[in-house]
C-alpha cells in the first residue's frame, strides 16, 4: 500500500484574507469557489499532486452560531497569532484506491465514510462539478471512537483530474509554481506516526521531521521552479488548545 | 442635475451562504456567475446581467460574512444580520441594496452634495482593504456617496434608498469579468425592469430627477428596497429574480440608525 500526502487543511478566519496573504508571502496562486457544507475553501496546488486546502466556515452570522460550542477549530482560529489566526487544521494522506481505504480504516478500529448521495456533503466547484471522496478512519456517532487530535487522516480521491492540484489558479503577478512537497515539519514523534501508519519508520515514506510539540503540521517546504524552496509556518491547532478534553470529540 | 446620466449599476444580494446561493440562482435563472471577490470580511459571488439599454452593464453581488472570528466581536447592531436571519425563504436570501451609477466623479460629488453629504475617499492604493479584491491580485477602485457625516443618513430618507457610485475603470468593471462555463447557461441582455418599494415620488425626490424616466424602475408602495429584477435573455424569455428586501424583515430601524456601522 503507498501512502502519500493528499493535502492540508489551513484553517482562516477569512479565507479571502489568508489566500491573499499566502500569495504575497509565497508567490503560490489558488483556485477560488470550492465549497462544502458551510465551509469555503481556496485550493493552493502545492505540486505533485498534493494541496493546501484554506478552509474557513462561513454563514457566520447564522448557521455557525448554531453549532456546538465549545468549539475545537473555532477556539484555535480565535488565538491571535503572527498569521490573523491561520492555523494548520489538518494533513491528509492519500490512499491509490478504496479497498486500501477500507483497510486502514478497520486497522485503526472504523471504517470509512459513505459515498454520500447528497452533493451537499461533497466538496463543489462553481462550475458544477462535485468532487467526490471517501476518507478514514471513520467512526459512526454514538460509538466513543475517535481519531487522535492531529492525526492524519487518509483518503480516496477517485476522480484524478478532478483533484484540486490539478485545477489551474487565478493568475497574478510573480506567480510561482511548485514542484512538490520537499519536507514537513510535524509534532509529536517518528514512534508514534509509525504506530499510526503502520509502517516501520513514518520518515521513510513521507518527508517527516518531527519536533516533538503537539500534534500537527508545523511547517511545509515546498519546491519551486527557479527559485528558492518556500517554507509555510503557522502552529498546528493544538497548540493553541491547551485543555482539550473540553471539546467533544470528533471525526 | 438634469444633465447627469444616473444608471442601473449593480445590486446587493445578501445570503447566509454566498457558494449555496450562487448555485442555487443558477439553476433557477441559468445565470451564471465568478467567484473570489471579496471586501474585509465579505465575500461576493459576481453575477453579471449585461448590458442593455436601461441597466447599463449591471450585475448583481451576491453576498455575505466570511468571517465568524470578526462577526463575533461586533458590538453594534447588524441589520443585515438581523435581516437575513429572519428570513425564511430562499435560505434567507434578501436583496441588501440597489445601487446606482454615474459617469464621472464630478456627477457623483454633485449628487451627494445635494442630498447633504460627500464621497467616500479614493483610497484603493493605500487602503486596499477597504476595496473590493480580486484573486489576481486587482483592487476594484470606486467611489459612493452620498456619505453623511458621522454615519448619520437624514432621518427623511429610508435606509435602503439606493447608493450612488462611479466605477472609473470602465474595462474591468464587475459586469465584464468572466464568469465560470455552466451547463445550459443563458446569456444576459441587460436589465430590463425593476420592482422597488415605495413610490416615484420617494425615489425621484432621492434622484434629483422623474425615477421612472431614467431607470427602469416600477414601484409597488411596500417597503423600500429591491423585489423584483427582471432580467433579459438572448435567444429565450426573461427572468425575474424574487427576493424580498431587507427593510421586510426590520420592524424598529432606530438602532441601526444609530449605530456606527453602516446598515
């Protein structure tokens, strides 16, 4: 089974704000009109197939009220830091096909989320198109199962073409364009990402470099054609969580 | 003030979801539409509706706070808020605002003077913020009036009594940009007609000028604001677009009036 990286999920407080920053900061375009549920996200082709995901709820001023609080992702964004709140919210790993998918997600005690006939569950684009994916591991409600917070998840992209990192960005000025994911800087340990990945050592497979901190993406470097390697910082959402037994768990 | 050119520019759709409505206006018109604009903490969806002869190149923003962190931490009243919030059709769509446009600064200074105050500053450059953005990177200069001084619009005047604007950069105005290929998309024409609250007399008195002689506007006496937008299709039959107006769902507009935010 190959394990590769899928995407991160940055999460904004303003996704508009956060993509416009990315881009002075990186050089990096992205794709605008990609939805799902009550959360809107710009996608940031990162090379190689993989992509960052900015990704923040909106109907703010009416169905994010309504959802229950505390609030795990809310209260991480609500830290003020160096990057208007941006956080790593997630990395996701990426599976070649549904029965590998199926696999990790009984390995780690669930099993993976339906192929959900509503479109609204799906990620959307502007054009119409709506992505379909299944991840794992997934745990049904009620079942006191969870996945460890920060934690990759993994998933199933059928659609190849369709995928995000595939999709063109908007174009401006001193674009750059990427080459792929040369390393990332994660927290937590090589020990407990192995026991995670079910593999003897996690670094061997994907681009790891631990730091020991909490849990999450730390840092990404990625290449660039004709220029220097680029490095994203912002703190994982665990690290700016400090009790979390407060928050209910989640998927 | 007869000589000045006042046109159909855009209109305000506000909606609690920006993505949802924008599809959802799609498949009842086959309008299609752009993503990626956005202002401090608003998003809109651009629908263009063409150029015709009444609604010169109009469009029609779709809306709404991409922020909660900021939303959050207001302290004054938001009617809009309030507004979407209590209305239940069309997921709580609303039309937020009708604003019109003139061709030159000069014509938009001579506007707000008349009705008693001045124009917002031209500050794209240094305070892009304050400006709408696009993904590549272009801010949308603009000016509106009439501004009142401290945020106090004249106690005469409804709240949603249209907005003027001058949009100096005429090849990358809002209604020209691509919008993203669409199954069965239709091609607009131009505005054809509208349905506002109130009466002439209210908005030509507003317009400095017989309302119903420069725009295409008919008037159904309830509550101030956009109701109706009927739009022109090449090669099919119009479309209307039924949305209430927000001055609906605002029973008591004392506490927005005095609220420095703008409503």
């Amino acid at each position: 089974m190959q394990i590769r990286l899928n995407h991160f999920a940055l999460g904004a407080r303003n996704i508009y704000e956060a993509s416009a920053r990315l881009l002075k900061e990186t050089g990096l375009g992205h794709q605008t009109g990609d939805w799902v549920g009550n959360t809107a996200c710009h996608m940031v082709p990162l090379g190689g197939d993989v992509f960052i995901e900015i990704e923040g709820t909106f109907m703010s001023a009416h169905d994010f009220l309504k959802m229950p609080k505390p609030n795990y992702t809310y209260d991480a964004l609500d830290t003020d830091n160096e990057y208007n709140g941006d956080h790593f919210t997630g990395m996701m790993l990426g599976v070649d096909t549904l029965e590998e998918l199926e696999e990790i997600g009984k390995r780690l005690g669930g099993g993976v989320t339906p192929n959900w006939p509503d479109p609204y569950r799906h990620f959307q684009r502007p054009d119409g198109y709506v992505r379909r994916f299944q991840s794992a591991p997934y745990y049904e409600p009620g079942s006191g199962k969870s996945r460890p917070r920060g934690m990759p998840n993994f998933y199933y992209y059928p659609d190849i073409p369709g995928r995000p990192a595939n999709q063109p960005v908007w174009s401006a000025p001193h674009l750059k364009i990427p080459t792929g994911v040369k390393w990332i800087e994660y927290g937590g340990t090589e020990e407990e990402m192995s026991a995670w990945l079910d593999v003897p050592k996690a670094s061997d497979i994907l681009p790891f470099r631990f730091n020991g901190k909490a849990f999450g993406t730390w840092a990404v470097c990625v290449g660039v054609e004709d220029g220097d390697d680029i490095v994203i910082r912002r703190p994982p959402t665990a690290a700016s969580i400090k009790e979390a037994s407060i928050y209910k768990s989640t998927q | 003030m007869g000589t000045i050119n006042i046109h159909i520019n855009h209109f305000s759709m506000g909606a609690r979801n920006a993505f949802e409505t924008a599809a959802r206006l799609r498949n009842e018109t086959g309008l299609s539409f752009w993503t990626g604009e956005w202002v401090r903490d608003t998003s809109c969806h651009m629908v263009p509706l063409g150029n015709g002869p009444h609604g010169k190149d109009a469009f029609i923003e779709i809306q709404c706070s991409v922020d909660a962190h900021a939303h959050l931490k207001e302290t004054a009243p938001n009617r809009r808020y309030d507004a979407l919030l209590a209305n239940t059709e069309n997921n709580g769509d609303l039309w937020t605002g009708l604003m019109l446009g003139v061709d030159s600064r000069a014509d938009l200074e001579a506007v707000a003077k008349r009705l008693g105050g001045d124009i917002t500053p031209d500050d794209s450059r240094i305070n892009p913020y304050n400006h709408f953005q696009r993904p590549n990177g272009y801010i949308l200069g603009y000016q509106g009036g009439p501004r009142f001084s401290g945020g106090q619009r004249p106690s005469k005047w409804p709240a949603d009594m249209p907005g003027f604007y001058y949009y100096p950069d005429v090849p990358n105005r809002t209604s020209y940009q691509q919008v993203v290929p669409w199954p069965h998309m239709r091609t607009p024409s131009g505005v054809k007609w509208i349905t506002f609250g109130g009466t002439n007399e209210l908005l030509s008195d507003w317009m400095g000028c017989n309302a119903e002689e420069m725009i295409p506007v008919k008037f159904n006496g309830k509550a101030v604001g956009t109701w109706e937008v009927c739009v022109g299709i090449e090669g099919g039959a119009d479309v209307v677009i039924r949305r209430n107006p927000t001055a609906l769902f605002i029973t008591d507009e004392s506490k927005y009036r005095n609220s420095p935010r703008p409503g």
